[in-house]
C-alpha cells in the first residue's frame, strides 16, 4: 500500500510511533549521500527534492498529534517546487 500526499505517490513509509515521526519516499528512492535539494517547512517537515525538483522523501513529524489536534496535516511547500505533475503542465497553467 502507497501513501500520497499532495498528488504525490510515496511507495514506502514506515511510521516510528514512539516519535510520532511518518517517513515516505517514493518507488527507487536512494537512500545514499545528501540529497540534491532538501528543505525544512516552516511546520517542521524535512523534504527531499531530486535533481528534477521533484519531491521524493519526506519525514513528517508529530502527525498523530497534528491529525488530533488541527483535523489536517499541513506541509508548506518551498518556492519553486512543484509537485509530480509534468511540468510543461503545471508550466503552461501559470504563463
């Protein structure tokens, strides 16, 4: 079972639950040296870019507890960073 956050499909995720910390990256997601552009929202998420801008891992912290309390979890998104969609899409949608 896949997880998808933001139209985003993330194959793998593990939940620490001692933490409250969800951890998911995407199908082929390499684990090995820093990533290419990585980024800490504002909420205090850790988001990992490829060298595309696509999202491909992610460590989202106190979702339990965010869930609970706001009914939604929230990411804010970097400036710049799209989401999966093709980008001559989401590029013609904004000229």
């Amino acid at each position: 079972m896949s997880v998808t956050i933001a139209g985003i499909d993330f194959a793998n995720h593990s939940y620490d639950d001692r933490g409250d910390v969800l951890y998911v990256d995407v199908e082929g997601y390499s684990y090995g040296g820093l990533p290419p552009d990585a980024y800490a929202s504002p909420e205090g998420h850790g988001i990992e870019f490829d060298d595309q801008g696509n999202a491909v891992a992610m460590t989202l912290v106190n979702v339990r507890w965010l869930m609970d309390r706001d009914g939604e979890l929230r990411i804010t998104w970097p400036d710049g960073h799209v989401t999966r969609d093709p980008r001559s899409e989401v590029l013609g949608l904004a000229a």
